[in-house]
C-alpha cells in the first residue's frame, strides 16, 4: 500500500507545453531594437513583430502576453493538481532569419527575461523555462544554449519546426547538437503555422493539417538525415503527439529499407525506423484517448508526457480526462503525467 505521500504525489502532474512571451521583452525591444533587428507595433495584448524585413501578420494575444490573465487561469488548474507548467515563447517568432549577431542577441534577450520572469513568479505554481538558441549559426546557437541552460537555468530551447531559412540536418548545425547532447538539454520541436500554404481558407485546416504536418517533416528529416544516428542522445520533444509521424512511421521505413542497396533516395540513417521512434519524447496533445493509448503502445509510455498547449486557443482543457481515458496501468498513467517529465527535465520530485 502507498503512503499518504506517495499518494499525493501520484496526484501531481507537470504541463510540458505551455506559452508565454514575458512584457519586459516587448519592452526591451520597444526601448531599443536596434540591437535585435527585431520591431514591435500595436498594444493592449496585439503585438505585431517584424524581425529585419520579414513582417508576422499573426498578432500576439492577451493572455500570452498579459501577466495577469496567464495566471488567473493557472490557479484554477493548480486546483486540479498542476504542479509545475513548462513555458517556452510562442513558437512563430524565432528569429532565425536574423543575421547571426541580431539573431544571438534577440535570443539572449528572451532567454534572460524569461529566466527573470521565472524568479518573480514563484506563485501560483513553479515555472519551467525553455528558451531559444539562434539556429542560423550552429556555433552560436551552442554558446546561447549554454548560456540559457547554466547561466539563466533554463532546461533546454524551443526549436520552431521545419523553418524555411535553416535546414535542421545542415552540417553547420553539428556544434549546436553536440552541445544539446553534452547538456541534456530538452529540444522541444513546435510547429509555427504556414508551411503549407493555402490550408486557412475556407476552413481553419492549417492548424489541424499543417501545424502536425510541419513536426512530421522535421523528425523525418531528423531520422532520415541520420542525424539521431550522429547524436543518439539528443532528447527531442515533439509537439502534437510528434504530428503524423508515428502513423506513417511504416512508409518511412519501407522506403528506406528499399533504398539500402543503392541509396538513390537518399536516406542516411542506419537503423530500422521504428527504432527512432523511441529515441523521441512526446507531448499528449491528441485530444482522443484512444489514439494516446496507441501511441504509448509504438513508443512507450515512458517517451510520453503531459501537455495541453495553455493558452492558445488549441488549450486542450480535457487533458486530464484524454490520459486517464486512455486505459493505461496506474503507473503508466503517473509516469505520463509526472515522473516522464521529472526525469526528463531533471527536475526535483
Ligand atoms: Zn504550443
């Protein structure tokens, strides 16, 4: 029989996926751009951003922007047991078109303001920071890694999915992953919206067909690249359930099983494909129960942990009921809940 605190901790669980873009960096860059190339316009919760001459017409909102409304809402789900919510920026506004000193600097500036944000904000629960690294050179981008990891005790970076100005598998990226293994940092990979053009009209099928498609694209070309063969310990959190990938995880590994003795697709990884599958981590961001029971059966449970996209409006507020929905075994269930997440962080219990 469990102890009463084993038993309350079972009843804890930590959201992996959550956002927010702290005031003080809308500040900062309203102060002074210059030094980012990164502009701001609009007010009362709607910032535009303009990083050199690429213009993000989507506009912020009130609650990611506005201290007061993100937690008003938080203390209601500390009620329901949250005990700890990881926050990484909203995942449009990387940067990685910047030239690579904007790019650091801009980097640099959130990571600095969100580890800042962190510390003022002890209440109503602890906050777990995943900042930003500047992809567009991999040898920057690993010293803004470091940087944001043992200087601003963050726990790794968001790494916006399948960005059209950085090929992710690009040799000049090879510092910055050696870098994430050497670290242990977390690589939460987060879809932006636009990769698939067209998708929006007449109906919303950008976000439900083009932000999994743009995951799916970027851990397929993590595998086919070969570059988990290069660094087998890279911990790569996927958003969304990691897209369609585990679906179409049977094609990928047909066709690089056809193309072995001539390679004339391409394909550099060595192992069969199902094993990549279980070299990545993965969000519950499926909204149905019966789905998350089949991905944790492909992968693991031990690959799966909590996260309900707080606050846009993708928020799925069901979420404790689609994991314990799911008819997993009570451990299971606990470990997709809390324990994944304490042992992948290296957070304290
Ligand atoms: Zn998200």
């Amino acid at each position: 029989m469990s102890s009463p605190i084993e038993q309350e901790r079972k009843n804890r669980w930590i959201d992996v996926h959550a956002h927010v873009l702290p005031m003080r960096v809308i500040e900062a860059l309203r102060r002074n751009p210059k030094p980012y190339g990164v502009a701001v316009e609009g007010g009362e919760g709607k910032f535009v951003f303009t990083f050199g001459s690429r213009r993000i017409n989507r506009p912020t909102f009130a609650n990611l922007v506005d201290e007061e409304l993100f937690f008003e809402q938080q203390a209601s789900r500390v009620a329901e047991g949250l005990d700890r919510e990881v926050v990484s920026i909203w995942s449009e506004i990387p940067g990685y078109e910047l030239p690579p000193d904007q790019g650091a600097a801009w980097c640099r500036l959130f990571n600095e303001e969100l580890s800042r944000f962190i510390s003022d904000h002890p209440k109503p629960l602890p906050l777990v920071g995943l900042g930003l690294a500047p992809l567009q050179s991999g040898e920057r981008g690993a010293r803004e890694l470091e940087h944001a990891v043992q200087n601003c005790g963050l726990k790794g970076i968001l790494i916006t999915a399948n960005p059209p100005e950085v090929p992710l598998d690009g040799e000049d990226l090879e510092p910055f992953w050696s870098c994430a293994e050497e670290l242990g940092a977390t690589l939460f990979v987060h879809p932006a919206v636009g990769c698939v053009p067209g998708l929006d009209q007449p109906y919303y099928l950008g976000n439900v067909v083009g932000v999994p498609t743009e995951t799916t694209f970027t851990a397929a070309r993590m595998v086919a690249s070969g570059l988990l063969d290069r660094h087998p310990r890279l911990n790569v959190l996927l958003a969304h359930g990691g897209g369609f990938l585990p679906y179409q995880i049977g094609r990928l590994g047909y066709l690089v099983n056809k193309d072995r003795p001539k390679g004339a697709f391409g394909f550099r990884c060595q192992r069969p494909a199902t094993e990549y599958l279980r070299m990545f981590y993965y969000d519950t961001l499926l909204y149905d129960s019966d789905n998350l029971r089949r991905l944790a059966q492909q992968v693991g449970s031990s690959q799966l942990l909590a996260g309900s996209d707080y606050p846009f409006p993708t928020y799925d507020d069901q979420l404790l009921e689609t994991i314990q929905g799911a008819g997993l075994s009570r451990r299971e269930t606990d470990d997709i809940l809390f324990w994944n997440a304490v042992r992948l962080l290296g957070l304290q219990a």
